[in-house]
C-alpha cells in the first residue's frame, strides 16, 4: 500500500486541497521514512519536526476553513544547509557555523514558507557547497542511494537522496557549476538549473554572473515545476531577476517529440568524458534513435571553456570567500584553501580574458537553437565514484586538472548561462542512475520542463529509460553512515 509519503508533491497538494490528505498526516509519514531510512544516507542532518508538526496542524486548520491555500501547502520540505532558515540551525557545513541559528529566513525559503512548504529538516552539502562531492566535517558524508559506499554528488546532494528516498516531496537545491545536475543524475531523481535570475537571491555577491543559482529539485518532472512556480520571483535586490508570472510553470503544455529537432553531444567539446559514460550515452540514444523528428550529433565549440570557467569561478569565489578566507584561512576544507590559492594567483588580465571567453562561446553557442529545440548530453563525465577517493583523479586516461574537472560537461552549461535540467534515464553499467542534461534557449525555462514532461513520459515506456528506483528497505536494514541532530 502506498504511503503518504510515496505520493508524489502534485498529487499530494491535489488530495490536500480536496481534503483526502490531511498534512498532518502527511508530515508524519516523512517524519517515520526519514527515521526509518535516514541513518543509511545521512541525507538529512538537522530536523525540524516539532515546528513543522505545529505548522502541519494549522495548515490543516486553514484547509477546513476553506482559506486560500498557497502552491505548497501543506507539503513538507527539506532545506539545504547553505540557506538560512529562522530558528533552524544552519551550518553552510562548516565546523566555523556548527551552531549558527539564523533569526530569519533568507528570501527563496521565505518565498517557499509564504506558499505553504512545511520545512521539516535541512539536507547536507559540502563545506560553503564548495566540492561537488557532498560530504563535510560537521556530519560526515552522504551515501548514494544505489549503493551508500559511493558518491551521491553535490553539493545539493542530501536533497537528491531525500528525494529518491522518499523522505519530503519537494527539495531546493542550488547550482553553481553543477550543484543540482549531477546529484539529481547519481540519485535518480529531476532537478532544474533555471536561468540565472528567475528564482533570484538577494545574496548573489557578484550581481552579473551566470554562475550561481538557486533552483528546484523533484522526484519528477511536474512536482519539480510545482516548486519553481512557489521560488521564482521578482525580486530587485538580484541584479538578473526580471519580472515573472511563477503560474506559468503550472500550465505546462504537451509537447510532440516526434516534431523535435535534438541535437546530441557526448562532450561539448572539451569535456573529458570518462569511456564508460560515453558508451551508456551511445546506448541511451539509440533506443531513442526515430523518437525525434531528427536526432544529430552536433559539433558544439566550446574550446577554452575550460580555462574561461576557471576565471569566471575564481572571481566569484574572491568576491565571496576572500574574507573569510583571509580571517579563517586553513580552517576551511581543503578543496576551499586550494581554489582559493588559485583564485589570487589570477591576474586581472587574466580573470578579463575569461569574461572576454566566456562572451565569445555565449555568442557561439546561440548558433544550435537556430537549427534546434534541444541539446541533450550527458548530465556527468564520470559515474558515481567511491566516497574513498575524494574525487577522480584521472580522467579519459590522464591525470585531472584540478578536482573540479570531473564535472566540467556541468559547468560548461554554467559558462554560457543557459537552462539546464537533468532527467533520469534508466541505469548506467554500474548500476547506478544515468541522467541525461536537457538544455534549451536562453530563457526556455518553460519550454525545457515541457520537454522534459514529454520525454519523462516516453522514458517511462521503456526498461532501458525509465526512471530507477532505489530498494529502500535494503537500506533501511543496512549500515548506518550518521545520525542527524535537532534543530
């Protein structure tokens, strides 16, 4: 029998406010999976059920009432570490924050509050969500729900194993050169990258930059959408925030993939992208081969987007993280401290030639809408690794740049700033998720997730593509990784 907690967030908002499920109810039962399968993953690692057993009861109050009920009402929600939320501790994962308890919510957990979210706990990231790998120093490392001894990604890589896990409906995570993509690909589950200033954050330190978002994340593709209708906003504070109707994520109109115009890349061009992944991409398009009304391989150009990336990310890490730095200095994690180091080792010159770079592949990238719906490539480089590494250190063969450079068919979309949504697609041939990175047109946040609904749909057709689950009740019954504490 299906628990509340296994419903999905839009058919649990549905029975919400048709009064068949009442949030009580349903907090309870994210409360018992989380107890239940929580110590396996470490996934969660501050709660925050007493105030949300409080909230749950007056949302019931105001669904017998018959107030007007937000987006969210009444459905539970996992907060990431890096955001503040009133009288709930957050840590940014850091032994220097352990016992930070913020007085107020920062706006995209207000946003999610005013539209009825229920916030129950917060999800574990690496230190400042620096390292796409989410294990940290204050609560230890966060277990794929395929298999606990390997990665789950990150840094929004406690909400994918939330999600997959059935613990909370909804999660938001954030997105820098990877942050929701490869952790929703590793776990199985949707996650969105929306176009930098749609879902705005009054704490962005560097105003016009493409490289951090906040965004939504979901077992699918509509709760996902639900989600981002209650966080994007206008909000002048954000320097690319424009105005937005968030309603429009809810109207999502079907899509004929038979009409559309796919274009396929196993690398962007620069991107070393491990054997294996290459292989199960190939695999993945060739049961989709005769889906679309044309389904290509396209030469993208993206050559020194390495180096531009690099330079556009240390100058959003100087601006920052140079004081704390400077104050804390070998105090941070590791991963901190060295690209910090790199990061003041650039000149000017050189952190104005990325910006240069990083325009001319904009302007170059434009060129495959003009010919096409969709890029669609592989959502990683490399699959899900064990935790014991740290991070992979050779790549196609030769040693790794850097401990970013695993992720760079991620942050290469980062560079050029357009939506980017990872879908689950079956298994990879370590039986681990596979996702596939579905990127559309400067601004096409809509018509992506349109995309995504149709192609989650045909996904689900096939044993090949469809989305995989993990045995959850294996692991409950297995090692634990952690225990979470209160808030």
């Amino acid at each position: 029998m299906t628990k509340p907690c296994d419903l999905s967030a839009v058919e649990a908002r549905r029975l919400i406010g048709s009064r068949k499920l009442s949030p009580v109810e349903l907090l309870e039962s994210c409360i018992e999976q989380i107890e239940w399968v929580n110590p396996a993953v470490n996934a969660i690692v501050t709660k925050s059920y007493e105030r949300a057993r409080q909230e749950a009861k007056r949302a019931e109050v105001a669904v017998m009432k018959g107030e007007k009920l937000g987006l969210l009402h009444g459905l539970p929600a996992a907060i990431k570490d890096l955001n503040e939320t009133a009288d709930i501790r957050t840590t940014f994962a850091s032994p220097l924050f352990k016992d930070h308890v913020p007085k107020e919510d920062e706006a995209v957990v207000a946003r999610m509050r005013a539209q009825g979210a229920i916030i129950l706990g917060k999800t574990n990231s690496p230190e400042f969500g620096i390292g796409s790998n989410t294990v940290n120093r204050v609560f230890g490392q966060t277990g794929n729900p395929f298999d606990t001894t390997r990665t789950c990604g990150g840094s929004s890589g406690g909400a994918g194993v939330a999600l997959a896990t059935n613990m909370v409906p909804i999660a938001n995570g954030s997105d820098s050169g990877a942050s929701i993509r490869n952790p929703a690909a590793f776990c199985g589950v949707f996650g969105l990258r929306p176009s930098p200033g749609l879902v705005p954050s009054e704490r962005r330190t560097v105003g016009l930059t493409t490289n951090g978002v906040q965004g939504p994340m979901g077992r699918d593709v509509r709760d996902t959408a639900l989600l981002l209708g209650a966080m994007a906003a206008y909000d002048p504070r954000d320097m690319l925030s424009t105005p937005v109707d968030p309603v429009s994520f809810m109207n999502l109109q079907p899509v004929d993939i038979s009409g559309l115009r796919v274009a396929i890349s196993e690398d962007l061009g620069f991107a070393p992208v491990d054997e294996d992944v290459r292989e199960t991409f190939r695999k993945k398009m060739r049961h989709l081969d005769g889906t679309f009304a044309r389904l290509e391989p396209y030469a993208v150009s993206m050559e020194n987007a390495e180096r531009a990336y690099w330079g556009v990310r240390g100058l959003y890490l100087l601006a920052g993280m140079k004081d704390r730095f400077e104050k804390y200095g070998d105090e941070l994690d590791p991963n901190i401290v060295s690209n910090m180091n790199e990061a003041l080792a650039m000149s000017g010159a050189d952190i104005a030639w990325s910006m240069a770079e990083q325009t001319r592949i904009y302007r170059e990238f434009q060129k495959i809408f003009t010919s096409y719906d969709v890029l669609i490539v592989p959502s990683v480089n490399v699959s899900p690794y064990k935790h014991a590494i740290g991070f992979p250190k050779v790549l196609q063969g030769r040693p790794a740049q850097h401990y970013a450079e695993w992720y760079s068919i991620t942050y290469g979309i980062t560079l050029v700033g357009h939506p980017a949504a990872s879908i689950p697609a079956g298994l990879d041939s370590q039986g681990t998720p596979f996702g596939l990175q579905v990127v559309g047109p400067r601004n096409g946040d809509r018509r992506v997730l349109e995309i995504c609904l149709a192609l989650e749909s045909h996904f689900a057709q096939s044993t090949e593509l469809r989305r995989p689950l993990p045995d959850v009740r294996k692991l409950a019954a297995g090692p634990k990784l952690g225990a979470s504490v209160a808030a």
